[in-house]
C-alpha cells in the first residue's frame, strides 16, 4: 500500500464503501415457518394448533404461554392476540408416507415435510399454499381444495307437490352455499371458514382485520340475549294479579310427599275416633252442653276435649 510497486491497490482499498445490509436466508425462514413452532422454535410435533392469522403452534407451548405469559420473551408480539384455547384450533394434519424414521431424527434438517395435503400429496413445506377449515380443522393444500370444490353441487328437479315457504327458500340458500369438507363432511363457508397457513403479510393484515371484526361483533350477541331476557320479564311483570297468585298457589310439592302426608292424616284420624268411641258417657258430659246440642268450637276452644280426654 505504499506505491513501492509490490501491490497494486484496488479502489475497494482506497475508498470506504458503505456496507451492504445482510439479507435473511428466505430458505431457512421459510423452513422456520412450516417446520417448527412459531412461538417456541421447537420442531412441530402434534397435537399442532393454529391462530386465526394461520400461523402454526405446538399446542403444550401455546398453554405454557397462557397460563404464564412472560414465558417466552417475544410472546406478545407473535402471539398477543390469542386470549384463550377457544382462539385456536387443532389441525386435522396428514403425515407424510415419504418421512422416514431416519429422516425424522435428523429434526434440525429434515430433508422431507412431516405433513402433506390428504387430497394431492404434496408436502406441507411451504412451496405451496395450504389452508385449514376452521369448522373441523382439516389441513389441505389451496389447489386441491379449489379442484374438489371447483364442481357446483347438482341441482335437483323442482317437484310439484308443494309450494316453497320463504324460510325452506332461506334454507336451501344457506345450504347451497356452504361446501363439505372432503375429508370428515363438516359443513364449512368457502368466503369466510378456509383461512391460509403462513400467509403473506398482505393477506396477514386482511386476516388480522377480519378477525377484530369478528371479535367487535361478539358482544353484540351477548347484548341480544340480555334484551330478550328483559322482554320476558317485561312481559311477565305485564300480566294481571291473578294469574300470579293462580301461579303461586300451585303446589310445588313432591307427589310421593304428599301421598304420604294424606296417609299420615287419615291414620290418626282412625285413631282419634276409635278413642272417642271407647269413652264413657260420663266423661263426654263433661266437655258436651247438657241440652244435648253441639256446641260451636273457637279458637280458644278448639281442640280440647281431645287434648285433656
């Protein structure tokens, strides 16, 4: 470097460039996706669940953070929006008949996907789109998805025997549109119930926005069903008196008890007649008006010829 003529300097060596910044390996961070855990980097390994953001979890590692959620030190920002396991759901994964023992030792580098689509056999890496129902949790790849559900479902013949009401019209509507699952049957929307695994974070951020939604319509419901309880008291506190103590004065007793209560009675009734009728006269005189009629009992009175005979 000294012009001695021993080395010839470069421009590289004479002049400072500004560094180039390091570009991640979108190989190994797509393997990171479809390989291991999102939230504790292990190797997925079921039972597998995923957020409505499709990303993937080891369901132990999703209840460690959960129940603790300064477990993991970046939990909040890769899982924060899940409240609880109801936000989650267990994939229905097919594993793949190509993985062998041997390849699944090596976990650090496997050489073949540990899941593939149950309908075309290709393996769950990440070169292709997959998606999951979210009424039954079946994983499938997009496009054997779209060529099974490609197909309209046929039309039956209109029969004549009897005209349509609106609610069998709203019916067959609903019905019409929504498909079953290829694999278990379940019944699923195909604009609202297939969601993607690792999607794109354009399609990230849709997912995300149609899942606050989803959640800002929740309490709503609740709403409703207070109402409808407040309705029925309305209505309740609408009726005449009468019905009510109609309604209060119905026995609310057990039909055995009150068997046996009536039992109870006649028995000692029996008793208290077999002992009136074995008293002497001269007794009886003494409680009975002398002119032989039968004197009207009170309150005061009540009950005393049998409490002191």
């Amino acid at each position: 470097m000294g012009n001695d003529g021993g080395s010839i300097p470069d421009r590289r060596d004479l002049v400072r460039t500004k560094a180039k910044a390091e570009q991640a390996d979108k190989a190994n961070q797509v393997r990171a996706m479809w390989f291991f855990c999102a939230l504790s980097k292990r190797p997925l390994r079921e039972p597998i669940v995923s957020c409505p953001l499709g990303k993937l979890y080891n369901k132990d590692a999703l209840l460690e953070f959960l129940l603790d959620r300064t477990s993991f030190g970046d939990g909040e920002e890769i899982c924060g929006h899940i409240r609880s396991l109801k936000d989650v759901k267990v994939l229905k994964l097919t594993p793949n008949p190509a993985k062998t023992p041997a390849s699944s030792s090596s976990s650090s580098n496997p050489t073949h996907a540990p899941f593939v689509c149950p309908l075309n056999f290709k393996e769950m890496n990440g070169v292709q789109p997959f998606v999951y129902l979210s009424p039954c949790g079946c994983v499938f790849s997009q496009a054997g998805l779209k060529a099974v559900t490609s197909t309209p479902p046929p039309s039956k013949p209109p029969s004549n025997e009897a005209t349509p009401t609106k609610e069998d019209e709203t019916e067959n509507e609903k019905s019409s549109t929504l498909d079953l699952c290829p694999q278990c049957g379940a019944k699923y929307d195909r604009a609202s119930d297939v969601l993607t695994l690792n999607p794109p974070r354009e399609l990230e951020a849709q997912m995300r926005a149609a899942m606050l939604v989803k959640r800002a319509a929740e309490p709503t419901k609740c709403k409703g069903k207070g109402k409808k309880r407040k309705a029925a008291s309305a209505e309740g506190a609408g009726e005449p008196p009468a019905k009510k103590a109609a309604a209060a004065a119905v026995p609310s007793t057990n039909p055995s008890i009150a068997a046996a209560s009536r039992a109870v009675a006649a028995s000692l009734a029996e008793e208290e007649a077999k002992r009136r009728a074995g008293m002497s006269d001269a007794v009886k005189s003494l409680y009975a008006p002398k002119d032989g009629s039968k004197k009207k009992e009170t309150f005061m009175t009540m009950g005393t010829f049998t409490r002191y005979a």
